[in-house]
C-alpha cells in the first residue's frame, strides 16, 4: 500500500517541483484548502457586484468560477508558484463604476477593454516594460492609486450596505442604525472584524453566512430569489465570449484601456513582489497573471488578479503550484450552489467591501507626506475617486497634478518623460469630455 502511494505521489512531486521547493504534499494540499476558504467568498459577491452593470447574476457567478480556475490551473502549470489568482475586489469596482459607469461603455465592450488591457499586461510582462514601468511612474503615484480604490470600496460597501445614503443638504449622510439594513450590515462588521483579526480561516465566508442568517431574522432576506434552487448553465452563453469591440476606434475607449492596464499591472506587479517567498517564480507569475485576465474576459468576467489572500497559503506552508491546483479544482463544487448565492443580501457582503479597503489604503505608508510636491497629487487621487464615484477621475488628478506641481517647485527633473505624457493624455480625456 505504502509502495503505491509513493508511486502515485511521485509524478505530482515531479510536476510541481516538490523537492525543488522544500516542500511535502500535504502541507501544499492544506496551504490549497486554506487559500480556497479564504477567497470563496469572491464567488458570492463579484456576481452581486458584476450585476451592477447589467450582467445576469448567474451567468457572471459562473464566469467568476470559470475565472479563477482557469487563473489557479495557469498558476498551477505554468509559473508553478503558490500564487492564487481570482476575480477581484478592486478590479471588479474598476469594471462596474469605471469602465461601465464612467466610461459609458456597455459591460459587452468592458469585457473587450478588459481583453486588451490583458494583453497590454502580457506584453509588458514578456518584454522590458514592467521593470521600465516600475522605475519611471513614482512610488507615491502607485500607492496612491490602490489606496483611492481602497477608498472607493471601502465607500461602496457602506453606501451598499445601507449605512451611508443621499441626502439633500449635506449629499451624503449616516443612516439610521434602527433600520434593518444598516444594521445588518453593522451588526455583521461587528462579527467579521474579530475574526479577521484573529486570522480565522474562512472569515470572510463566515461573515457573509452570519450576515444572511442576521438578514433573515431581519427580514431583509428575499427568499424568492433562490427560485427551484438548482444548478444550470442556461443563459452563460449570454457571457461567454460576448465583449464587444465596437468602440475600439474611439479615443474613450482608448482611455478606458489605458487606466485599465494602468491599474492591473501595477496592483499585481505590487501583489507579487511582496508576497512571493520565490523572487525567481515572478517573471513567469506575472505571464499567468496576464493571461489569465485574458481568459477571463473571453470567460465574461471582470479582471482576475493575484489575491491577498493568497497569504494565507503561504503562510501555511504552500511554495508549489500544487497549492493553486488543490484551490482551483475546489472552485468547481462550488457551481452547484450558485442558487443558494442569490440570496445573500447585499448588507451581508458590505462588510468584506470595508475590510478590503481599509487592507488597501496601508500603501499610504509609503508616500513621502512630508514632501508636498509627492503628497498633494496623492492626495488628490485618494480624495478624488470616492468624492467623483469614479476612480479613472482620481487617477486623472493626480497623473496631471504630479507634474505640474514638480514644475513650480523647480523640480522638473524628478518628472520622467512616461509621467508627462500619462499626464497629457489624461488632461486630453477631460478637455475631450468638456466638448
């Protein structure tokens, strides 16, 4: 019996370079489970948040599944590095509240944003450009940009949790926390955050499960939506390769794609670099990465992205592509409880929205804030993408006033020759909007 397992466990020790990396199966096979807990919760919310756009709930679910494991298997066989990649938080607020919203593109011709951008990313991960990148646009303006949409979902979440509404005089103000959906919401921050603290696996998911139950006793909980409660694939052809690439010719469209990749490949690029115990296994993490956000437009979902939470399996011990794989393949059960998903209520999700940002922002760190001429165009980034409901508008901001404040100070040789002409570009997305 002995023997056939060390056989069988052979082969797979060999394709993921087990050895190679100081490592045993099944300390790969739990980092894979721990990292599924923790990111499972995405299957439940960038459906919700995809919908937002006009996307069928089911169809962009399933896009979301598809999305992650086809990202994990990349991962998996291609950089071989325990890297998770999944539709993500800031990534799909970029999708909806940008590229759909702002833009005015249709969510069809954002998937075919999101296709281009994904091969800007490839190119720029096979050539020289991401190290160019990275030495030639300012640490402050990098930070700044995670940090506003930290900002923004953190802003979102509140506002969809019903904790944050309009008001006439004052635009925005604090509900009342006797109403059933701010408190819902509250009450399920109240147990999410102490878990997250204490590093519980799965707290995320957790959180959301309690927040539904809190919806139901509330009785904010829409039963209706779970219909007949079975799986199907009917309508994902509505997604399945459907980006539209009518707009291509049109210099918004040109934008949309240029602050896409703007955001994709300087997040991941962030991402990778800090959590990689492997420095070796970047080149080829950041090719899947690019590719898989490839795949996920042609899938119909919004850009995948190398997940936080992917600390979780390293930290428990993953180092191989095998912790991907085991996280991947337990992505596909989770298909057949899509029409459970449907009724979890948007105040149960809310709250993960607020961690995730709050986990976004801590960058601000790295900004120089005792140097006004770094810190003010950050800040106008930061303020700027909750203020407009818009994060392309922050972006914008703080890419025009980098250079121009550098310039009255003197400064003009800490601008280099990318910033001036991401700054000029983004000046001409406003003068051509103004017309």
């Amino acid at each position: 019996m002995d023997g056939g397992r060390r056989e069988l466990s052979t082969p797979i020790k060999n394709l993921f370079q087990i050895r190679d990396n100081e490592t045993n199966i099944r300390t790969e096979m739990l980092a894979g489970l721990t990292s599924f807990i923790t990111i499972a919760y995405i299957i439940a919310v960038n459906g919700a948040i995809l919908s937002i756009a006009g996307m069928p709930y089911e169809a962009a679910t399933i896009a979301t599944v598809f999305a992650a494991l086809v990202g994990c298997m990349l991962m998996a066989f291609w950089a071989k590095s325990p890297l998770i990649l999944a539709p993500g938080m800031g990534d799909n607020a970029f999708f909806v509240f940008t590229l759909v919203f702002a833009f005015g593109l249709t969510w069809q011709q954002a998937l075919a944003a999101v296709c281009i951008a994904g091969i800007v990313f490839f190119l720029t991960s096979v050539t020289k450009g991401a190290m160019y990148l990275s030495k030639t646009i300012p640490v402050s303006m990098i930070r700044a940009m995670t940090a506003g949409i930290g900002f923004f979902i953190g802003f979102l979440g509140l506002k969809n949790g019903g904790v944050i509404v309009p008001s006439e005089s004052t635009f925005v103000q604090l509900a009342s926390l006797s109403d059933p959906h701010a408190l819902t919401t509250m009450l399920t921050l109240v147990i999410v955050v102490p878990l997250f603290l204490r590093g519980v696996k799965g707290n995320f998911l957790i959180g959301i499960i309690a927040g539904t139950i809190i919806g139901v006793l509330l009785g904010i909980v829409d039963f209706s939506a779970m219909g007949s409660f079975r799986f199907s694939m009917a309508g994902y052809e509505n997604v399945f390769f459907s980006f539209d690439f009518s707009q291509i010719s049109t210099f918004n469209f040109w934008i949309a794609v240029f602050s896409l990749s703007m955001v994709i490949i300087f997040a991941n690029m962030g991402a990778q670099l800090g959590m990689l115990p492997d420095d070796s296994k970047f080149k080829r993490s950041f090719q899947a990465n690019a590719l898989s956000i490839i795949a996920a437009s042609m899938l119909g979902c919004s850009p995948t992205t190398t997940a936080a939470e992917s600390a979780t399996g390293i930290a428990a011990g993953g180092r191989s592509g095998l912790t991907p794989f085991i996280a991947g393949i337990l992505f596909i059960p989770a298909l057949f409880v899509i029409p459970l998903l449907k009724m979890i209520p948007n105040e149960a999700i809310a709250p993960v929205l607020v961690i995730v940002g709050c986990l976004m922002i801590q960058g601000i760190k790295d900004i120089k804030l005792d140097d006004f001429t770094e810190a003010f165009p950050a800040f106008l980034m930061m303020a700027v993408m909750p203020l407009s409901f818009s994060i392309v508008n922050g972006i914008a901001f703080g890419f025009i006033a980098y250079p121009i404040v550098k310039i009255a100070t003197g400064r003009r040789s800490e601008v280099s020759g990318t910033m001036y002409v991401i700054a000029a570009l983004f000046l001409l997305y406003f003068i051509l909007g103004a017309l």
